[in-house]
C-alpha cells in the first residue's frame, strides 16, 4: 500500500490523466487501482496510476468496488458517472461528481471568493475577467500550434482577428449577465462557422442531442473539460454553486464557468478536425487529452480561479 501522501505528492494542476472507462470493473488490489475487462474469454487487468489522475469517468457496463473508491478519495481522485462515451454525465444537466472528502483544502480561496460573491456587480466584473481570459487563451493557443495552424486555424486571419477585437471591445461595456452569455454565445456560433469552413463541413448546425460526429464529439469534449472544471473547484474548496455567469441555481453552474476557460481553444476545433477525419470516439478523446497536456489546460485554470479569488480584498479594493 501506498502511503497516503504518496498519493498526493502530485498537484492536481499537474496531472496528466483523465480515464474513461466502459464495460469494465474497477477495483483494488495489491494496494494498486486496477480495471478488469473481458476480451476474447479471458480476463485482462490494466492498471490506473491515480496519483497521477485528476479525474475517473465511468460509462456504461462499469462497477467500482468499496475499497477501490476509497483509495481513490485518499489520492484525492474525482469519480463520476456517465453515459456512453463520456456524455452525458448521469442526471443529465446536472454537474454529478464523487467528490473526495478531506477537512485540509486551503479555506482561502473560497473566503476570497465569497467576499465579492455577493456583490452582483463584482460578479460581473469576475465574468467578464474570465471572458477576456478565454479569448486571450484562444488567441494564445491557436497561435501556437502548428497542428491547427496546418488544418487552417490561422490566428492571423482577419476574420479571427474581427471577431476576437469586437468581442473583447464588447465584454467590458456589457451591462448585466445575460448580456454578457449573450455575447459569448454569439462569439461560440462565430467559431463554430469557422471551424465548419475550415473543416468542409458547411450548413454545420450545434445541436446537444445530435449523434452527427462534430456535434458528438463536442458533446464528448466539453465533459472532459468539466472535469478539470469540477477537480480545479473542489481542490481550491470553492463550492461549484458559487457561479459568476451561468445560472446561479444551478448546483454545478460555476463548473461551467471554469470549463468555458478552455472549451473553445482546445474542445471547438478538433471536434470538427476529427470529424472530418472520420476519427473515432476514442481517438478524439485522446486528442483532447493530449491538448490539455500540451497546452496545460488544467494550469491555466487554477491559476485564473486563484486570480478571480484574490482579485478583491477584505475592504473591497483591489488587489495591488
């Protein structure tokens, strides 16, 4: 058996593995977190290095023992349920996460964060931060990647550069919310018909519950990037209710908030580029994976949620 802080030693912000699992028992053995499957009558064990895992998603045909659950709430892993595919989490439109238990998260970032919370207009101003920062990640990522770059995702191309200037001239003067979801919704459909373009993939129309491949495999995307969304919160102790932009009764609202950081630079464009490739789900999600490795998603999320909870201090002023 690992000791416990062993299992710990590695920062949620970086670890490299999200799993998803289908048709399999997980289970633990031998002080290790295992998964066994059946190919060809005969039983195989893959084992799951969860020291170095943020976050475990069972799909369909799954089972997790008492025992494998406990030792991934030790190493500090999140577990949640899903359909098949990834998507979508189990409830639905509900954020669904087996949260490990431990009374020594750090309490100053919730503090910090609930300072400004309650102040409708410093929650605006929060969201529109986050909102900038997205579009400067975007910026940042599609600016450097060759692999884009050669699928035509030109971060110098005038109609990029339109888009990005007017919405970024737009966030600051928005006056409530829904205006705000407003324009980040108009900027999403804008991305959507350029990576349709780019992608040969004309007429394409964004719709949840259509199995067509791009719109599956955004689906497929955009859980994975709540997932590093949910660990980002719960390993801050920032309770996912706390919402900024989305709909503040919603339970996992601010999940959504801390995922749209990163969906649109790292999940938009390869959905459409795998599409057109006739990828496989798997596939895709390994692309996915293999973005939020290389661009360290997971990084840029911790320390914009730390930067949105320290942006105020106790007497309302910013922080210098």
């Amino acid at each position: 058996m690992e000791n416990l802080t062993d299992l710990k030693a590695i920062l949620h912000s970086k670890r490299a593995n999200i799993y998803y699992l289908e048709k399999c028992r997980v289970m633990q053995k031998d002080g290790r977190i295992l998964y066994l499957s059946e190919a060809k009558k005969e039983y195989q064990y893959w084992n799951i290095p969860i020291a170095n895992t943020t976050c475990l998603l069972l799909g369909t045909g799954t089972s997790i023992t008492h025992a494998a659950m406990r030792m991934l709430a030790q190493a500090g892993v999140l577990v949640g349920f899903s359909g098949s595919g990834a998507t979508p989490l189990l409830m639905a439109t509900e954020i669904e996460w087996m949260t490990p238990q431990s009374e020594y998260r750090p309490t100053e970032y919730v503090q910090g964060w609930m300072q400004f919370w309650f102040d409708e207009s410093k929650r605006l101003e929060t969201a529109k931060r986050l909102q900038i920062s997205r579009i400067e990640f975007i910026k940042k990522v599609w600016g450097k990647d060759r692999n884009l770059q050669f699928e035509g995702f030109d971060i110098e191309d005038t109609e990029l550069q339109t888009m990005f200037t007017k919405a970024l001239e737009e966030i600051p003067t928005a006056y409530n919310v829904g205006k705000l979801l407003q324009l980040e919704a108009d900027l999403t459909k804008k991305l959507y018909k350029y990576a349709a373009k780019k992608t040969d993939q004309i007429g394409f129309v964004r719709e949840h519950s259509n199995a067509e491949e791009a719109n599956a495999f955004l689906n497929h995307g955009n859980y994975l990037a709540y997932g590093l969304g949910a660990t980002t919160l719960w390993v801050l102790g920032i309770p996912h209710g706390f919402a900024v932009m989305h709909g503040k009764t919603r339970r996992g609202a601010l999940v959504f908030d801390v995922a749209d950081l990163i969906k649109d630079a790292l999940v938009l464009p390869w959905a459409f580029i795998c599409a057109k490739e006739k990828m496989s789900e798997k596939e895709f999600r390994s692309q996915c994976l293999q973005n939020f490795v290389n661009h360290k998603a997971l990084d840029f999320m911790f320390n914009q949620i730390k930067e949105a909870s320290r942006h105020y201090s106790k007497d309302g002023n910013t922080l210098s």
